[in-house]
C-alpha cells in the first residue's frame, strides 16, 4: 500500500509542497497509520526518522496483531508477547512472514529445550475466521520426549461448529475445490522462554480430499523444511503438517472435527518430541524470514511428496533386488546341496 501526501499552500498565485513532516503527528497516527495493514506500516516505518517513530507505535501492532490472529487476544498469548523484545511488532515480525526452510544447525547436546510451547491457531473461510483456539503443550517430560511429536486441538469426541454448509455427496468435486481455495489457516508456535514465535502453516490449502472410509474432508497444510541435512537420509527434508479434518450431515453445518499438527520424514514416519522441538528452536532461531507467497506452500508439498515418492520406489527396487539375490543364493545352496548327497 503506497501512501503519497502533499498539502499545496496557495501564496502570492504560486503553489508549495510540502512535506509529510509538517502534518501533525496525531493525524497521522489517527487517520493514516491506523489504516495499514502490517507490511505496509512495516515499510512505511523504514521511510524516516519522524515515521519510524510513529510506526512503532505498541497500540498499532497490538491492534493489527489481533485484527490478523484473534487468538492472540487469549490473556495467555497477551502475556507472553509483552515479554518479546520490541511487543507485538516482534510478534508480528516472526509470526507473519514464511519462515526460512533451513533452520538453524543446533548442538542437540547442548542445547536447552523449551519446557512449553503454545499453539494459537485460527483457520479462516473466505478471510473470516470460523474457529480459533490457543493450545498449551507441555514438552519436558520423556514420554513426550521419545513419542511422536502430535498436538490435537480437539478432542475426539468433541467437534466445532462453523456457518459453511456441508455437502457429503452431491456436488462433492465442487465442494472440495471450493474448501481448497477459501479456507486458510495459522497455526503459530511460541516459545515463551526464549521469546520467539513461528507460523508452521502454509496458509493456504496443499491438498484436499475425502477420507475414504468415514466420507470426512481433509484439508492439509503444511510446511517442508530442512531436517538433518544430509542427502539420501530420511530426513534429509521433513514435513511440518496440520490437517483439519471436517464433517457433517448433507445440507448441514460442517463441524471441524479435528485439527492437529505432526513432523513427519520423507518415509511417511513421525518425528518424536525431541527432534521435532530441535527443528522448530532451529526454525525460530533463524531470524530470516520470507514475503508471503500463497503458491509457494502447494508447490514445496509437491516436491516433498514426489521426492517420497521417488525415494519409496527406489526402496522397492532395492528391497525386489536382495530378494533376488537372496532366492539366487538359495537355490544354489539348494543344488549344492542335492548334488553333494547325490554324489555320495
């Protein structure tokens, strides 16, 4: 958003520009900042001395923090983000842009994990939030250490009502292409010991589809990022994944069902707590960050999946080949065999 001010003074029949310094700071907090959004106040901020100052305001990002992520209005999520260095300006800076895909290479040895970690989460349905909740993890235990790493915002037996009608079979195709265009989600992981926060969603839909023995709609979101690095490894890249299962009866309410966030490999297998918390710390201690770009998520998904692909083929030719070789061995012990006794 481009903003251009100029006040012509008429004197003596000649016009004069002036500049934006001489407009009254209270006009300009009130009238204009307070109409941007927070890339463009972002910007606007990098403009001047005067404007820095006034764009980095804390009632400005507290309100565009909460216009954006109404889970951040939670007492416990506000709490937290007065501790961040600069407010919700910090917030919003590592919480809005993608994150870097190469996370920090962190000494696993010495590296302090984050006892807690808080999810705040809101998904949207063309641009209008439907369903928002904060989620508090604890993360020092060694069962959570060693299991695979999992955060569910529901419970099973409990479900979320929204406004969107549901159709379980008539115009299904429609449907689910519509899900995949209008329905989006943020899904940001806080540390509050380290002040730090990251958006592990790729905002927009990766994929689509109908479960196909409960007729439930999976929306998938996810995020691929760099895990240990080293080629030809399982997890050379992994998956930060949410899926938000949905469901309902034909012409009803559709009810979010489940929403839950896992690591997984480029073999399909869950990371555990300790990995995953690695991951994330080396995600969050990145401070680059990327523009948005609403294409990007879909196509890194894709790549992740054909390159699971590729590497589980790979693995069934190998897996055919020692089978092989194993028959071929067999055999001729076999025959060996025979022919020793035969020849007796």
């Amino acid at each position: 958003m481009k903003i251009k001010i100029s006040t012509a003074v008429h004197q003596g029949g000649n016009a004069r520009n002036e500049t934006i310094t001489t407009v009254h700071p209270d006009i300009i907090q009130s009238h204009i900042l307070t109409r941007l959004d927070g890339t463009s106040l972002a910007s606007l901020a990098c403009a001047s001395s005067q404007l820095h100052a006034l764009s980095t305001e804390e009632n400005l990002w507290h309100n565009i923090c909460a216009s954006t992520w109404p889970s951040v209005n939670h007492p416990l999520v506000q709490e937290i983000i007065s501790f961040f260095p600069f407010g919700h300006r910090s917030f919003f800076s590592d919480s809005f842009p993608f994150p870097d895909p190469q996370p920090l290479k962190l000494d696993v040895d010495t590296l302090t994990l984050p006892t807690e970690l808080i999810s705040a989460v809101d998904i949207y349905y063309q641009d209008k939030i439907i369903y928002s909740k904060v989620e508090e993890m604890e993360t020092s235990s060694s069962w959570f250490l060693c299991s695979p790493f999992r955060v569910d915002l529901l419970e099973p037996k409990d479900s979320a009502p929204t406004t969107i009608k549901y159709f379980g079979s008539s115009k299904v195709d429609t449907w689910l292409k519509q899900l995949e265009e209008n329905l989006s989600l943020s899904w940001i992981v806080i540390d509050p010991t380290r002040k730090k926060a990251v958006n592990v969603s790729s905002r927009s839909a990766v994929s689509v589809q109908r479960h196909w023995l409960t007729g439930d709609v999976q929306v998938r979101f996810g995020m691929v990022m760099e895990g240990d690095g080293r080629r030809c490894s399982s997890r050379e890249l992994v998956e930060c994944g949410v899926v938000v299962t949905c469901g309902g009866k034909e012409g009803g309410e559709m009810h979010v069902k489940e929403a839950s966030l896992v690591m997984e490999d480029m073999e399909g297998k869950g990371l555990n707590g300790k990995d995953s918390l690695v991951i994330l710390e080396g995600v969050m201690g990145n401070g680059r960050r990327k523009k948005r770009n609403g294409n990007e998520g879909k196509e890194k998904y894709k790549e992740f999946e054909e390159r699971k692909r590729e590497r589980k083929e790979k693995k069934k030719r190998v897996d055919r080949a020692l089978d092989l070789v194993c028959i071929t061995i067999a055999i001729v012990g076999f025959v060996t065999f025979c022919s020793a006794m035969l020849f007796r």
